[in-house]
C-alpha cells in the first residue's frame, strides 16, 4: 500500500513532518529575535488540529530550539523527546545515543551519536521512517584544519554512521553547511551514498537557499532523490510506492487566510501495518528550559 507525508520546512534545521493525524517537530527555531515569517511558523491552531504532536530537540544549541515549544502542551497533546544532554529541567523524555523509545503501538524511535554536541534521531511511523540528523555531519574546514583534525573528524562522522548502516529511511533532512568551505557537501554525499535515504532534504546551509538547490541539483542518485526545500512554510507531500516516488510542491502561504484554512484541515490517521576556530562558537551557549520563566 503506498504511504504519503507531508513535511513542511520552517527555518534553518527545523522542520515538521504529517502523517495523518499526527505531527512530528524537530529542531524548532523561530530564528534570532523570533524573526520567522507567519507563513513559516507553527501556531496554536494548526498544532490543535492534530491528535498527536511529538515534539524532537536534538540538543541545546540555540539554533536548534525555540522556548515557544513549552507553550505547546497547553493548546494541543504534545509529547517531548530530548536529548540526554539537554540542560537540568528540561521536560520531556531523554534519549541516549542507540536508545530505542517506543511512543505508541505504531510510532518507535531510536536515537544515533552526534558528530556535535546531543543525538540524531530516526523516527518509524506507520511504515514510514524519518531521520533528522541534529548535528550529525563531518565537521571539518578544509582550509583552517590539520591533517591531523581532518582526518580525526572524518573518523569520528564514519564511526557515528555505523550503526545507522541498513537502517530503512524514506525521508532525511541533514547538514549542508558553506561555512565549512571546501568540501563542506563531504558528510552529505557521504549520507547519501552509504545510508542511500529515499529522499534527502539538506538543512543548516546559513541563509543561502542557493547552496540548498545547488546541493540537490548535483547529489541526486539512482536511489535518493534530494529535495531543497528553502522558504519558511514551504512543503512538499510525498507519496511513497514499492518503486515510484510523487512528488508535490505546496508553496507558503502568503496571507492569514490560507494559513486559517491550513489550520483548519481535516486530518485522518493513516492506515497502520505490523510495527516495522570554530565556527560553531556563537552557538555554544546553552539555553534556558525552566519551565516555570
């Protein structure tokens, strides 16, 4: 039977993938001084639209998480899952590296080693899977590093995939960062090749959707298509078959309007089946999860 989902891009690493009634949120960020776009942003409405909203923190950077997120528990039944190194008071179920969660008879998630600070993290649901690699990349800068810290890098992002080899993943959304420089698609094409997901989604690339299309136009294979998806709200509905792909491309919406329509769509469950120097400095500083400011 063939399986669709709809993911919707948010800004930088964020995004959120439907599959029927529920949602699934990773890495939310309304970026600096929450300058994300309405068109772009989760909001009360839509989130109360869904059964279930499970909401994913892949570690404590700031450009990985938005405090509005704590918000969302009294509009709509959100669920938290977090890294094992988020900060002391943190909500929400923590995951260590190789952890399995299993959150209902048809939703399981297992959580993989970082090349950075937290976890990657591959959620299977409804016989669908979706990986969201946090900072899972091969960090290195080709023209500031060492041989020596290259090739340390290299082995430690070699080393971080092992385990995630001969994993099923229709859907993945990993790091494409120009700030790295030469090579800095090495960890991507890397992903693509060895864990050979059915779509690819690059994330992360710092404002420039022009590296996002570049990326996709020059890293698809015979078995991964690689899809840019670059402005805040953008989405793309996916349907899955044993051996086709279809594709559909919904662009933001551009007045309140739409967005009320968006938020007040019908949602269905999906059929289920058996359960199948650095330049990161700026971004170091922990964030605050008391719940209670």
């Amino acid at each position: 039977m063939d399986k669709q989902l709809r993911v919707t891009y948010h800004y930088n690493s964020g995004f959120s993938v439907r599959i029927g009634s529920t949602l699934f949120v990773f890495d939310y960020w309304e970026g600096e001084n929450g300058k994300l776009s309405q068109a772009g942003s989760l909001n009360q409405t839509m989130l109360s639209a869904f059964e279930n909203v499970y909401v994913f923190v892949s570690h404590a950077h700031p450009d990985h998480y938005s405090k509005v997120i704590t918000q969302w528990k009294s509009v709509a039944p959100v669920s938290y899952i977090v890294s094992f190194d988020m900060p002391v008071g943190t909500f929400g179920k923590r995951i260590m590296p190789l952890d399995n969660i299993v959150l209902s008879q048809d939703i399981r998630v297992k959580a993989f080693e970082s090349t950075d600070q937290g976890v990657s993290f591959l959620v299977n649901a409804y016989g669908l899977s979706i990986f969201h690699a946090g900072d899972l990349n091969l960090w290195h800068w080709r023209q500031e590093s060492s041989l020596r810290e290259i090739e340390a890098a290299e082995n430690a992002f070699y080393k971080a995939l092992e385990p995630i080899k001969g994993e099923k993943i229709d859907l993945a959304m990993f790091p494409v960062d120009p700030r790295q420089g030469a090579m800095y698609d090495a960890g991507a094409n890397h992903f693509i090749l060895m864990i050979k997901p059915r779509i690819f989604v690059p994330m992360h690339w710092q404002d420039r959707p022009e590296v996002a299309y570049d990326f996709a136009r020059r890293s698809k294979t015979s078995q991964t298509t690689v899809l840019a998806l670059t402005k805040p709200g953008e989405q793309a509905t996916i349907t899955f078959a044993e051996k086709t792909l279809d594709i559909h491309i919904i662009e933001p919406p551009k007045d309140l309007s739409e967005l009320a329509a968006v938020g007040s769509m019908k949602l269905e469950t999906p059929d289920t089946e058996e359960p199948t120097k650095n330049p990161f400095e700026d971004t170091d500083l922990p964030v605050n999860f008391d719940e209670d400011e």
